[in-house]
C-alpha cells in the first residue's frame, strides 16, 4: 500500500514538473466546496484530468490512509499541504545498478539484432520521458517485449529505471551502431576472402556450427588491425546459428563451419542466398582468392622505352647517347607482378651500369678539343708574326737600294 501511495505522489510530482501545470490551481479546480479540500473523488478528478497512470479510485483512496493524520481532516486533504509535500516526497527505490547494468546490455544486444538503430530508441525513450501522462510500464512491455523480445522482467526493470532515473539512465546507455546492408555484405565477403586467402590457417579453427562471439572475435583478429571488434560482431550476427532459436537478447553464437563453406568455391551463392547481391568489386575478390590468387596491391604498367630511346639518339652525340640506348637492357616489370625491392634494386643496378664513367682532367673529349683549339690558334699567330716579319725586311732593303741609286746619281752630275 505504501509503495503504491509513494509511486502515486511521485508520478504526481514529475507530471506537473513536465507539464509545467501549478499544482495548487489543478487541485483547487475541483474544490467543490471552497475550503481549500478535497475529498478523495475530487482528487481522483483532478488526477484523471491529467491522465496521470495508476490514478484509479482505489489507488486514491489508499493514499489518502497513507497520509499523515495533519493532512487529512474529516475525510478531506488540504491542496495545499499536499502540494507543498510533494518535492519532499521520495523517489521509489530504482532497480539495482548491476541489474539495470545486464538490462541494458540486453537492450543493445537485441537491438542490434533486429537492427534497431540508437537514434530510434533513444528517440522513443526520450518522448516517453517528455510526456507526463506517459505509463511506462506498458510502453515498456510494448517495445520491449513486443518488437525486441526481451522477457517480462528486463522489460519492466528497463520501465521502471527510465520512468525513475529518466535522464540519468540515457546517460547510462551503451552506444551501438546499426550498419547498412550493403555494408553489412560487403563486411561478410571481406572475411570470407580473408578466409579463403588464409585457409590453411584458419579453417581448422573455424571449422565449428557453434563458435562462442568471444572465440570467433579472438580467432579473426590475427588477420591484423583492419578488423575491429564491432565489425566482427556484425559479420557474426549474419552467420549466427540458428537464428530463429537464439536469445534474442545475448550475444550470438557463430556457426563457422558455415563460413568455412561460403569462402569455398560458388560456396557463398549456397550459404548466404539473401545477400548475394554485392558489390561486384568484393564479389570478384572473393573469387580470386578462393581460385588462389592474391588480390594485387601494386601493378605497374610495363614499362616501353625503344621508341623514346630512337628520338633521343637521334637527337644528341653519340656519347650521350650511349648510356640512353644501354636503357633498352633494362628489365621490363610485367603489368601483373607486384613491385619488390628486389625488382627495384635490379633495375636500379641495370641503370648505374649503362652510366658512362665520369670523364677525368686527361681523357674529357672537352678539354682536350679546347687544348688542339688553343694550340692550332697559337701556330697560326706564329706563322702570321714571321710574314710580318719578312714583308717589313724586304720592305726595308728596296729602300736601302733606291737611297744608293740617287746618291750616285748625284755624284756623278758634280
């Protein structure tokens, strides 16, 4: 009677804090006979125009015998006593921490398996909350027993923890996503690839209809940090077995014997025929490393130097062009094989050995040219100093003969 009494002020309390109804005016409203009290069918009204839950005749009629004998005069309780009681009034004991704890874990649980986004939910939980006339206890059995098949005690345990912790409990709440189905494929042919790309390996450890998450989880984080956990969760909730026996609310069981024969040849169309239609990139991937061939990271285009190496001798003397022609030795990479160092290493190899060595101070084509240039200018300034030379003596023995001349000439006329 008195928990009943307690949960009856307290749902009282929270509709008017909602509403933001004045307590005093709603429960003046139905004084029939002025004095400031009401009888417990007045307060039954009033309480009904509200549409607070559980406000029945008889549940007014118990609270008005719980009530201290100063309230409740001749049958009658002051409105304004009561009013001023109510943030005195305690909140009803909440479900215990663990409990609500496992409920919530629960909740994510079966939300994702029947792909119940947070945003939905937390949508849902927050109109209740915002609605003082809410009954929470039949929305609570109405989500989570009729659309997440959760058992009748997580429903009402998750009920009474939002109608009593309200915002608190959202702030409790795990997060979870929701992935697309394509994504959700696409996740699936990624791990089968992986599988058949590493089936020595993995196989045998997968080969089993009843994996636990916690196992399966272990066993596919060896293939490296691209797998995380929660995508692994998703792969596991699309190879659950029996799907149609499984809790609801726990995690699921992975039946991996089945993966084992989807990552085997035309093994995915037979094992996952409501998901075959895939991205063709993933699909073909998947083909290729169930055929054995590892999917290329790296293709280099080959690589075609003949024609480039005719224009540039054309173009340029011989000893530059030496080292360009040798460039047609170098090893071409095929347009399917991966890049190694190897590979690289050789071609760098290849390349320094068609290199000409560096030209020294003796043997440069450059410097000797310069040097026949420098010698042959020299022999022709020689050769120019002795005509000179030659012209200014024969020049100067003509006129040593004409001045004799004209001085004989001169004596003989005397």
């Amino acid at each position: 009677g008195a928990e009943a009494s307690s949960w009856l002020l307290w749902r009282l309390r929270q509709a008017l804090a909602v509403g933001e109804i004045s307590g005093l005016e709603l429960l003046l409203a139905e004084d029939t006979t002025g004095d400031g009290r009401l009888s417990p069918d007045e307060l039954a009204g009033a309480l009904e125009r509200i549409n607070l839950p559980g406000a029945c005749s008889a549940a007014v009629e118990q609270l008005f015998g719980d009530l201290n004998d100063e309230m409740v005069v001749n049958g009658r309780v002051s409105a304004l006593d009561l009013v001023l009681a109510l943030p005195l009034q305690r909140r009803p004991p909440a479900p215990a921490a663990h409990t609500l704890g496992d409920a919530l874990e629960a909740l994510v649980w079966a939300c994702r398996r029947f792909q119940k986004t947070e945003g939905e939910i937390r949508r849902r939980l927050v109109g209740w909350i915002d609605n003082g006339s809410t009954v929470f206890g039949s929305e609570a059995q109405r989500l989570f027993c009729g659309e997440l098949s959760l058992d009748s005690e997580l429903a009402d345990t998750l009920g009474r923890g939002i109608e009593l912790l309200r915002e608190g409990l959202l702030a409790e709440l795990p997060s979870w996503h929701v992935p697309q189905e394509n994504s959700r494929i696409s996740l699936l042919l990624r791990l089968l690839r992986d599988i058949a790309l590493h089936r020595d390996v993995l196989a045998k450890r997968l080969d089993s209809p009843g994996i636990s998450l916690e196992a399966f989880v272990g066993i596919c984080s060896e293939l490296g940090p691209s797998w995380t956990r929660r995508d692994l969760e998703d792969v596991a909730f699309m190879a659950e077995t029996s799907p149609e026996r499984a809790v609801p609310f726990a995690p699921p069981v992975v039946d991996g014997a089945r993966l084992v024969r989807a990552s085997e040849l035309d093994g995915y169309e037979a094992e996952f025929p409501d998901a075959c239609s895939a991205p063709f990139g993933a699909l073909e991937a998947l083909h290729e490393a169930i055929r054995g061939k590892s999917r290329v990271t790296f293709a280099p285009a080959e690589v075609v130097v003949a024609p480039a190496v005719a224009i540039a001798e054309a173009a340029v003397p011989a000893p530059v062009a030496a080292p360009i022609a040798a460039l047609s030795a170098v090893p071409v990479v095929p347009a399917e094989a991966t890049a190694t160092a190897a590979a690289v290493e050789a071609v760098s190899a290849a390349v320094a050995a068609a290199a000409p060595p560096a030209p020294s101070a003796a043997s440069a084509p450059g410097e000797e040219a310069d040097a026949e240039g420098d010698d042959a200018s020299e022999a022709s300034y020689e050769d120019d100093a002795i005509e000179e030379d030659f012209d200014d003596e024969s020049e100067d023995g003509e006129g040593d003969e004409a001045h004799e001349e004209a001085a004989d000439e001169n004596e003989d006329e005397n």
